[in-house]
C-alpha cells in the first residue's frame, strides 16, 4: 500500500520559497514515527530542502528526477513513476512524502493519506490536491485537536472509496 503523508494549510497549502510553512515539533515527530523504517518517495526538490540536502536517517529514500545524471548519497534514484512503483512493489509500507509534484503524480497510486491538517492560511506556492473536493477520497479519522504556540492542528485520515 503506497500512503501519502503531508501538512496542510486550511487551503491546503503545503509550501512556500522550498520550505515547509509549518514547523511544529509533534509534527515532525508523528511523521518520523510513521515512516521510521519504511520507504519514503519524494522529489528532488523535496530532497534539496532538508538539512544539508541529506535523505531520511533509517528510512528506504526513493527521489525522483528528470535529469539522469542526478544522485545523492543513501538514496535511489528513478527517472519515472513506472520505475517508482515498480521499485515500491519490493517493499510492504511506502509513503510518499512530497512536494507539490509528487503528491499530485502519485496520489492515483495511493489508497491513503495522512494529514495533518493545520487551521492557520500562510501564503503558500505549493499545494497538496484539496481532497475534500475529491469525491474519490473520504475522510476517515480526526484526531483531537491541539495546539502549539497558538496553531492548531489535527491528524486526518483519508482513504480512497
Ligand atoms: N507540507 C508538507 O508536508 C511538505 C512535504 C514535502 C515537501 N513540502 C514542500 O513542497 C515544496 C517542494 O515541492 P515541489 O512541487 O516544488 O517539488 P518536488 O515535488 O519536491 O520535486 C519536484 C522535482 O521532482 C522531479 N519530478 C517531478 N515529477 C517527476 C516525474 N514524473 N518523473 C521524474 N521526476 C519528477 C523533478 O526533478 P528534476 O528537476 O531534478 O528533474 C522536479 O523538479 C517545498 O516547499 C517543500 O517544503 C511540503
């Protein structure tokens, strides 16, 4: 099963200049907690805005990349989504964890998504595909609602109907 994992804003915002428009800590801690050891997908761009540019510590880091000559250190490459799904049927959780692209490009091939849904309408130039307007996805689970520093947030579930 390949699960999409993202932060949103309430328009489902997801980043602005190559950065995330949220850092909160219980965040970054959930999303480590549910791809600890399983296989990330992201894209080059995705990949450039981490620390120092390096992929995931103890996760399987897939990147995608158009351009052939491409590779960083600890991560496999693909050039396509066919060389992508092919690569994700070895391994059993797979989570695609973005940016803008990637999301937009897998979530045909993705039967869930974890959000983490951030009541807060930062100026954003990159977006996760608003899934309470697509009819082909149904939120499942809400979890509580908390807050850091006056943000609140909850984590949603979707999953394909
Ligand atoms: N809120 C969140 O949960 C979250 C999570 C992750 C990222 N983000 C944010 O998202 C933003 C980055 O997203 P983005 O849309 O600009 O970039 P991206 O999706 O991370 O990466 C785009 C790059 O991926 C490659 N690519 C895209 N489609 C491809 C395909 N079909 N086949 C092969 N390669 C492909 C291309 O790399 P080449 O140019 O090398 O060919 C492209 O430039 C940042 O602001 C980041 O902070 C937010």
């Amino acid at each position: 099963m390949i699960t999409a994992i993202a932060a949103v804003s309430q328009n489902w915002g997801i980043g602005k200049d190559n950065d995330l428009l949220f850092n909160i800590p219980e965040d970054k801690k959930f999303f480590r907690r549910t791809t600890l050891n399983h296989t990330v997908i992201m894209g080059r761009k995705t990949l450039e805005s981490l620390p120092n540019g390096k992929p995931f510590k103890d996760r399987n880091n897939i990147v995608l990349s158009r351009n052939k000559s491409f590779s960083c250190e600890g991560t496999e490459v693909c050039g396509n989504v066919e060389e992508v799904l092919k690569l994700a049927e070895k391994y059993e959780e797979v989570f695609v964890v973005g940016g803008g692209q990637i999301y937009e490009t897998m979530l045909p091939y993705c039967g869930k998504a974890i959000i983490t849904n951030v009541n807060a309408s930062p100026e954003a130039d990159v977006f996760f595909p608003n899934l309470d307007k697509d009819e082909s996805w149904e939120l499942t689970e809400r979890s509580e609602e908390y807050d850091f520093e006056g943000l609140k947030y909850s984590f949603c579930t979707y999953v394909k109907k």
